[in-house]
C-alpha cells in the first residue's frame, strides 16, 4: 500500500496565527507542521512510498521534506498545471501509483492517530473500490453526512443544508480513505473533480459498494484557529493518541428510554422521543473527556410487533439529531429487537428467542467491547432500571442508578448499585470529575 496526501491547500483561515505565505499542511502545531505528523504515522505503520499532491507553497513542502530519506520514506511529489479537486488530483497522480492496488488518501490539514490495521482489515473484508473513514461528531448540523446498511455499505450522501427538521445519522465523512487503485476509472482526465461532492455520491448512485468505516479514533482537522487550538490542546495532553483503538480505551455504557430521553410506554415513533432536561449536556461532557458514550437498550417493541428494526433506526436518527444540536453525539448504539416471552399477543415470530443480548445478558456489551476495544474494568453501565445494573454487574463494571426513568423500582433483579445520583448529568460530572477509582 501506498499513502497519497493532498497538500495544496492555503490556510486562508489560519493567516491571524501563521507567517505568510505557510501553506496550511506546514502551519507548526505543538512543535511540528501538521504534514510532518503524518509523515511519522505513516513510517511507524511501514508505510514507506508517500506521493504528496502540491499546490500553493509547494516550495516549502519539498525544502523540508525532500525525498523523504529523513523521515524513512521514499516521498515524490504530484503538482498540477492547475487545480484539479482532490478526486482530479488523485487521478492526476495515477502515473505515480505502480503496481500499487490500495492507496491511503489522506488530507494534508488532519492531525489523526487511527489503528490502520483495523481499518484495512475491514476494507479488504468488504472488496468494494474505497472505503472511507466516518465518525460522529459535535456539529452534524453543518456537515456533510453519511448512511450507511448493516454492513457499513454507503446508501447515500446526504449534504448541507438540511431541513431543520430532518432526522439523520450522526455519521460524518472523516477524510481518510483506502481506495483501491480501480477508483481512478471512475474519474475523468484533466476535470476539475472532487470526492465528496463529485466521485462517491455518484458511485452510490450507480450501485457501486463504497463502505464506511465507523470509528471513535482521532480524526480532526485544523483549518480554522478555533480548530487549531482544540487539536493543539489533544496533541499535548496525549489524547489524539490514546483514543487509538490499539490502545484499550474506557466507556460510560447508557441505557437510553428513562436515561438519556423520557421514559414512554412503547416508543415506537420518532414523534415520542424527548430528551431529559441535561441529557445533551452530560454526552457532550462524556465526548469532551477519556470517555466513550455508547448506548446499549433493550427494543422489545420489534418482537412485540410494535414497531420493525427500520423505525428503531428512524428513533436512533432522531436521537441523534437531538443530541447533535446540542453538540453531543454517542460514539456508538447496540439495541436488541427480542424478547423471550412467547405468550403475549402480537409477537414478531421472528423475534421470539432467548439471546445473549438482552439485557441483563451482556451480549451488546461484549460486542461494543469488540469494535472499540474497551477495558470493562475501566468502564460504567448508567441505567434506570435493575436490569441496567445487574447487566452492568455481569460486565465486571461499576454501574449507577438514575432516579429518572424507572428510578430502579422494576425491581426485576437484587444487584445494589455501585452508586446512586438524580440524573444522568449528575452521574457522568461524578464519574469524570469525582471519581478516582
């Protein structure tokens, strides 16, 4: 495999902190030009044959790069007669590629730390012409977002500006791809083309499998100079680096109807989903610290006949509409559609097992243990309810009781909780600034 970066950019948004005439990939943060980070990841990843793609400042990225022997890399470069888009850059450079068959596009603006062997794993589990990075994050309402099947294949792009009150994913194009090198047939010589707006939204168009990888690692550009400090601020005090997935991380584990949104009989509609006064605040406090934010909840209601596994997806967009509008978003959701109780009239027969997922089963949790290799240790089950906190129990986690929602009066199982607070904004200030377990 080979890395190819897009590097031409200005930093226009930069110019009240940066000398002139710095193209953004070489604006220094914490010591370093924001390209120099990349160089690093990609040499301790054995990654060696870098093609830089260079416009304005090209001059001041080949003096300090060179060929790259510093850094141990082999690094040539691609500079357009004129500007291309990045799709048009990448076609451009296809000369370059050799025999090459996996490229890993990266921008030249992003400060990252990504488990690389996970993400290629995936790629090349799915065998479609890219895979693209994708992950929540606090300002869906002004991004370009992604959907995406069970099986992380993109169904559509769906760009901004949306209706106020369009429900969606929170699943946002992070900016680093693995395209196989049969990408380029997709992309016209010599036209100004861009990926996000020209290439991939016309691949899912014609049916072509282009996948999204979703992941909770440190994806972040630094265009602006709010963004830059915020990145500046994550180098130094070493997050960008642990939240890694080759590094265990830590997660406060939710239940989500009586916690994070109003307790109702059978939520089966969008329509019904509220969120508790200081729910958002308190995810946006979980995503601001070491912490993941994941949902593991119980949906009867599919096995019920209630409602079908597509109106719970339609809740979780909803859901996460409400928490993105206030800067929140959940790092991931697990539910389970069954129930056990064959007696009750209306049942979906297809859902009518005993499985590992339903909690008090830990089923959901090992699997979210799985996908972001979480230390349960280290971990929290907040929940209303026993079964919340006996599943907790079960995980080898410490666990807390809300007294909102059920407040723990179910009393289906005899599992005392590790600690009790009103509400989910007061448990997660405990457990982020209290806590020193």
């Amino acid at each position: 495999m080979i890395a190819f970066i897009l590097a031409g950019g200005k930093g226009t948004r930069l110019k009240e902190i940066t000398p002139d005439q710095v193209p953004k990939p070489m604006v220094s943060i914490a010591g370093k030009p924001i390209l120099q980070y990349q160089m690093e990841f990609l040499a301790g990843n054995h990654i060696k044959d870098v093609i830089i793609s260079i416009g304005y400042g090209a001059d001041a990225i080949r003096n300090y790069f060179g060929d790259g022997r510093k850094f141990d890399l082999s690094i040539r470069y691609a500079e357009e007669p004129e500007p291309l888009g990045t799709a048009g850059a990448f076609k451009y450079a296809e000369p370059l590629f050799g025999d090459a068959q996996d490229i890993l596009v990266l921008y030249g603006d992003t400060i990252f730390d990504i488990d690389l062997e996970r993400l290629m794993r995936f790629h090349r589990s799915r065998g479609g012409p890219g895979t693209l990075l994708a992950h929540p994050n606090d300002h869906p309402f002004d991004s370009d977002l992604l959907d995406v099947d069970d099986d992380g294949r993109i169904t559509e792009f769906i760009p901004k500006p949306r209706p106020a009150d369009q429900d969606y994913r929170n699943l946002v194009n992070a900016g680093i791809y693995v395209l196989n090198r049969t990408m380029t047939r997709f992309i016209e010589s010599g036209k100004k083309l861009d990926f996000g707006r020209d290439v991939f939204p016309l691949l899912v168009n014609r049916g072509e499998n282009l996948y999204a990888y979703s992941s909770s690692e440190y994806v972040k550009d630094a265009g602006s100079v709010a963004r830059f400090y915020e990145v500046e601020k994550d180098i130094l005090n070493g997050k960008v680096h642990h939240r890694n997935l080759v590094n265990s991380q830590k997660a406060i584990f939710l239940d989500r109807d009586g916690v994070i949104n109003e307790e109702v009989n059978f939520l089966h509609r969008p329509e019904q989903l509220k969120l508790i006064d200081g729910s958002a605040n308190a995810v946006r406090k979980i995503n601001r610290s070491d912490y993941l934010g994941i949902v593991v909840t119980n949906q009867s209601v599919v096995a019920r006949g209630l409602c079908s596994e597509k109106d719970v997806a339609r809740i979780h967009k909803k859901l996460d509409r409400l928490l993105g509008e206030q800067q929140a978003f959940l790092d991931g959701i697990y539910y389970c559609p069954h129930h056990p109780d064959r007696g009750f009239a209306g049942e979906n027969s297809d859902y009518k097992v005993t499985c590992v997922c339903r909690k008090p089963e830990i089923g959901m949790i090992l699997q979210a243990q799985q996908d972001f290799n979480i230390d349960l240790s280290q971990s929290f089950m907040i929940g209303d309810s026993t079964r919340d906190i006996q599943a907790g129990c079960n995980a080898g986690m410490k666990t807390i009781l809300v007294k909102t929602g059920y407040a723990g009066q179910d009393k289906r199982f005899d599992c005392p909780p590790d600690f009790v607070f009103e509400n989910l904004q007061k448990a997660v200030d405990f457990v982020i600034d209290e806590y020193k377990g």
